[in-house]
C-alpha cells in the first residue's frame, strides 16, 4: 500500500509539472561586480495555475517582479504570484515580468546554463516545481 501512496504522489506530481510548459528561457549575462540579472522565458499552463515561487543555486534571493509604467516613471516591484492562465502564454521579458536573480554567487557568462525552479500552484492549491535550465545571452 505504501508504494501505491508513492507512486500515485510521483505521478500526481509529475502530471502537475507536464501542465506547465516553458519555451525559449534565458538569462541576462552580467559584468564581473554585478549582483543581480533577470530571467526570461515563455510560460504556458494547460490549466489555471499560478507562480508563487521561484530559486536558484547561483542567487541567494529569487523573486518574480513586475515592471510597469507609474504615474511616468517606470517602477519594478516583486509579486506575490504570477497568474497562468489556462491555455494563455504568459511572456516574462524585459520591461515587463521576469524572474529576477538578487545576490549572485558570481558571474553570469555568455552560454552558461543557469538552472532555475519554479513553484506552481493550481487552482487546488496542490504545487509542483518546474526545472529549467536558461542560457545566459548578452542581449
């Protein structure tokens, strides 16, 4: 019975992440001082879901912000979660949502491979990682 409850937690798991499919990530390289760059990518979720999470080995803090035009002024502000509509490309790039990479471990180079996990919630509330491995690129 006890393999069963394992299997069936494995494979809910595994259904859960298979929802949520990732297209074209990457990183922002960084300058050998800089402390912290941004992630981008394409997400799509075949149901409703939410980003409530995201890390990285080579960051101490990983958030997912939001850029936005205020009263003018162009302002970045992390988000609590980050909604995936059913079905819907959600574009996370610059000037816009993206993962950002605070207290970087060192530096980012051109064609390193940054691995990144997201958390994501469905509307049961049950969550599921994501692994991604982004490119660094200097764009």
């Amino acid at each position: 019975m006890r393999h069963l409850l394992i299997a069936t937690a494995l494979s809910a798991g595994f259904a859960a992440h298979a929802q949520v499919k990732v297209d074209d990530p990457w990183v922002r390289a960084t300058v050998a001082p800089q402390k912290a760059t941004g992630a981008f990518m394409q997400l799509m979720s075949a149901k409703a879901a939410k980003v409530v999470a995201a890390s990285s080995p080579v960051a101490d803090m990983v958030e997912i912000h939001e850029m936005k035009m205020d009263d003018g002024v162009m302002k970045m502000r992390a988000v609590d979660a980050l909604a995936l509509p059913a079905g819907q490309a959600v574009a996370l790039k610059p000037g816009s949502y993206h993962v950002m990479l605070m207290g970087l471990k060192g530096q980012i180079k051109a064609g390193d491979t940054v691995p990144l996990t997201l958390t994501v919630e469905g509307e049961d509330k049950q969550r599921s990682t994501v692994e991604i491995k982004a490119q660094a690129r200097v764009k």
